[in-house]
C-alpha cells in the first residue's frame, strides 16, 4: 500500500516572501492560503496520478486550520489544529506510512534566508545530538524514529539546500529562490504548481534512493530561545537558563516533552 504523509507549512510555498501573507487574520493572508491550497493541490494530484493509495496531511502552520478541506479527493484526509506529538504519536506519522513529504518549508533560524526560523519566533535554535536543526531536520529525524523517509520537499532555494544537506537524494522543488530575508524571486504559480505535480507523481512510480535520516542512541534535545516574555515565563516555569536540554529514547519523545513545556508555558502567558 503506497500511504503517503504530507507535512504541511505556509512560508514556502509559492509567491509568499512576507509572514504578512502568512499569518491568518492579516488582509494578505488570503493570497497566502490561495497560494498553499495551489501548491498542495498539485502535490495530491501528483501523488495520485502516480498511484497513491492514500494520503494524510498533517496542518503545521499556525493554529492548524488553512486547509480547504472542501478540496480534498476521498483519498485524502488532513489533521487539523495542531494536535500535539505525543512519544506514540507523531502526528499520524507511523510505520505503514510509505514516505514523507514536506511542503511549503523554510530554512531554519539564523541563515538570513527568506522568512527563516525555527518554528516560532521564540526559538533561537534547535539542537539535535550536537547537530542544528530547523523545521527541516525536525520532522525529518521524527519521521526516522518511524523507518519513514522524506522522499520530497517543496521550498524557497534555501530550504531545499538546507534538506540535501540532511537527506542528499531528496526530490525537491523550489518554488521560488531566496534572495533575502523578505524578498524572492517567484515563478508563475502555474510553472510550480506542474513542478510540483510532476515530482510528486515521480516518487510513487520511482522512489528516489533514499534512507530513513535516524539520530540513534540516546536522544538529546537541546532548545536554545530568544530573549522576550516566552523566555522569562518558561525560565520561571522549568527553571533553566536561555536554553533547555530534552532527553528521551527517541526524537519524537524529546520533540512532544518540549510541545508540553510550550503549552504550559503559553498558558501561563495568557
């Protein structure tokens, strides 16, 4: 059964270099979810005309609720609001699934590329047994906790430079190139939106020759924040200093302690 999980983010997706196109409530944010909904569109056809079974997609960006579920085929099924990884349970990601995919990423904090960071704007760094991370890495060491590989990625420049690092054959499509921290340059939406299908409906025929990316041994999670509110709650809360250091058997365990630290801490903010 070829059972495909789809991960899915905003700023790196076609035509949107601004977080004003990104972030719901925002007058922009409409051309930021048109350009999301054309973009994953193409992706689920892709996988389809290949031979998909079945797809599931796991909403990451924000509060979880950009996709237009009216437009999903019957194969297709989305996880939306955010639920949070569980040690078990990584966002429907398990052993049956055939490979992962990661639409619409960025590159991580720090590299000065466009709309670069680490998930939120409180994190500074992620550290993974002594190996940086953003959301990139993230996911795909999660996904190696489960035997599953990411076959593709769909990015601006930096990010797809970013996955070949971690994962070399990994089939990528670059929707638009980096230029700086708010810029790019961005191909007609029609040119990636085919890019985009064509790729995907590749990996189902030819699956590129690819492993699982795995951190073995014991685990070690070292999140480093930026200085603000987050900071000074989660210091009062768990008692550390501008970092944290997670321990667990496995990547999905560490990320899921760290998601429960996060909640308490934002509820402690409101």
């Amino acid at each position: 059964m070829k059972k495909y999980m789809i991960r899915c983010d905003m700023e790196g997706v076609s035509g949107v270099v601004s977080y004003a196109e990104a972030e719901p409530g925002k007058p922009e944010y409409a051309f930021g979810q048109k350009m999301f909904m054309s973009d994953l569109t193409a992706l689920i056809d892709g996988l389809n005309e290949g031979g998909a079974d079945e797809i599931l997609i796991y909403d990451e960006h924000y509060y979880g609720r950009n996709i237009a579920i009216d437009q999903l085929p019957e194969n297709a099924t989305a996880i939306c609001g955010k639920p949070p990884y569980k040690k078990d349970w990584a966002g429907g990601l398990d052993k049956s699934c055939t490979g992962l995919i990661l639409l619409g990423f960025h590159s991580k904090r720090n590299t000065g590329e466009l709309l670069h960071h680490s998930y939120e704007p409180d994190i500074k760094n992620l550290i993974l047994n002594g190996i940086s991370v953003g959301e990139i890495g993230m996911e795909a060491a999660i996904a190696g906790d489960w035997g599953v590989p990411l076959l593709m990625i769909t990015a601006d420049s930096a990010g797809i430079a970013e996955a070949r690092k971690l994962v070399p054959k990994v089939a990528g499509v670059s929707v638009k190139e980096s230029l700086s921290a708010d810029g790019g340059a961005c191909p007609a939406a029609k040119l990636t939106a085919r890019k985009i299908r064509e790729t995907a409906a590749g990996i189902v025929r030819h699956p590129p020759a690819v492993k699982p990316w795995q951190i073995t041994g014991g685990i070690k999670l070292e999140v480093v924040f930026n200085p603000g509110p987050y900071l000074n709650v989660f210091q009062k809360l768990f008692g550390c200093s501008d970092s944290i250091a997670i321990r667990g058997k496995t990547v999905t365990e560490c990320w899921a302690k760290y998601w429960q630290m996060k909640l308490q801490t934002q509820q402690a903010i409101k």
